[in-house]
C-alpha cells in the first residue's frame, strides 16, 4: 500500500499545487491535449495512437524518458475504457486466460524498471529503432495474421502451453512497460499464436493485459517522480473524448485510411529521430 499511498500523493500535489499557467504553458497543454485527442480516436479504430502521443511530448520538450513514462500514465485511463466495453467478451474467456495477468505485471515492472535505469541520451538512441519496431509491425499485422492462421482454441488446455504463454507474456508486458507503442498488435498476434479465434474475446484480453501493465508502468513511474502530471491530466480527458467523439469520424473515413495515416507518421517520425542522432 505504500506505493499507492506515494502515487496519490502525487496526482494530489499536481492538483493542488498546480503551478500559474503562461500562455507558453497553454499552449503546451493544447497540443498534448489534441495529440491524445487524436490518439483516442485512433485507437478506436486502428491502434497506434501512441505513435502520436509519444512524439508529440518529446517535441514539447520533454525528456524523452519522461515523456515515455508521462504518456504511458495518460493513455492508461483508455485501457480502463477499453475493457469496460468488452466486459462481456472478457467474462466469455477461459478462466485460464486470468491467470496471464501475472506475467503481464511482472513484464511492465521489469520494462519500467529497466526505462527508470535507461539514461536519457541512451533512450534518445533507441526511441527511433523502437518506434520503427512498432511502425513495422503495425504494418505487417494483416499479413501476420493470415500467416498465423486460425489454429484450434483446445491447445490452450496443456500445462506446456501455460509455461510458453506465461513466459511469452512476460516478454509482451516487458515491452509494454519499457516503451509500449504497438504492445497491443504484439499481444493480438501472441494470442492468435496460442490458440485463440475470436477477435473479440482477443481483444478484451488484451485491453485487460494493457491495462495491468501500463497500470504496474505507471505506478512505478509515478514513485519514482518520472511524470509530468500536468500533461498527464489533460491528455487523459483529451484521450477519453477522443475514443467517444473521433471514432465516429474515423469510421467514416475508414479503418484503411486510419492505419494509413499511422503508418506513415510512424515511418516520417522514424527517419525524423533517426536523422536526429546521426
């Protein structure tokens, strides 16, 4: 309970003693409050929204660590949402689905510990290889899928299976807490690898698995003063309308041009942060 008594200490200070606003400041907050914005419509529909949000915090000027650890505490409330929309689809799963929740927390301490320990112009060289990582894999999701088949969903009974989902998950979660941009494409295509057919149920895990990592991440982060709470505030209300009120325009744009979009401002950022450390 320590731990959750520190966090609240923390959302606490920033928002009693929240520090007077320049025109700067609010600008600031704007941009974030519109990237997150645009992220929560863009996760409605075709995932990927931290390929905004990140670059856009490291743009503002934030550190590239904290600003990591700022948007993995911003988007957390999205997973919340998330899962309480497949609440049915969740509750439909095998029982023994639950119990990945435990590898997954484990992986998100060991990735935030490992980003706490990563200095700053260290994390400055691996962001674009990670971002790249996560770009290419958001690419290739429908030709992995279709590589990957539709395998039958009773392989998930045998005491094997438990031990390599366990220990795949735990890669997954370290992942997640480490950076986090296309974790919940990885944990789809970890799923359809263990057996699973049914995209909904599939992504009721996932948004239960994202929440328990980004939610052990974003502890961790917040104890350890990584967090910029004011940015964090704003862009979680601005993430939550933007799942409410952009989905409905995204769909009418199309979940093609959606992923698109991502796509490419994936590959642009890509080339951006790598001619940035050359």
């Amino acid at each position: 309970m320590p731990h959750i008594s520190l966090l609240l200490g923390d959302v606490g200070a920033a928002l009693v003693q929240f520090p007077p606003v320049t025109l700067h400041d609010a600008l600031r907050l704007l941009a974030a409050a519109v990237a997150a914005f645009l992220a929560g419509g863009i996760n409605s529909v075709a995932g990927g929204g931290t390929l905004v949000t990140f670059p856009t915090l490291v743009w503002l000027g934030l550190p590239s660590v904290i600003a990591n650890a700022t948007n993995t505490c911003a988007i957390w409330p999205g997973s919340l949402g998330s899962l309480w929309g497949f609440r049915r689809e969740l509750a439909a799963n095998d029982p023994i689905m639950f119990w990945l929740v435990i590898p997954s927390m484990l992986g998100g301490v060991v990735g935030a510990l490992l980003l706490r320990s990563t200095p700053t112009h260290t994390f400055d060289r691996i962001i674009p290889f990670l971002i790249l990582f996560a770009t290419v894999l958001f690419t290739l999701q429908g030709p992995i899928q279709r590589w990957l088949g539709t395998p039958h969903e009773d392989r998930h009974r045998s005491p094997r299976w438990f031990v390599t989902a366990s220990l795949v998950q735990i890669l997954v979660g370290l992942y997640g807490g480490y950076f986090g941009a296309g974790m919940g494409i990885m944990m789809l295509t970890v799923l359809t690898t263990l057996g699973m057919t049914d995209i909904l149920k599939m992504n009721a895990l996932t948004s239960l698995y994202a929440l328990v990592i980004n939610g052990t991440a974003a502890v961790l982060f917040a104890v350890s003063h990584m967090v910029q709470w004011h940015f964090v505030l704003v862009m979680a209300i601005a993430a939550i309308a933007g799942g409410w009120g952009a989905a409905g325009v995204a769909r009418r744009v199309g979940r093609t041009w959606v992923r698109r979009f991502v796509i490419a401002l994936g590959y642009v950022i890509t080339v951006v942060l790598f001619v940035r450390i050359m």
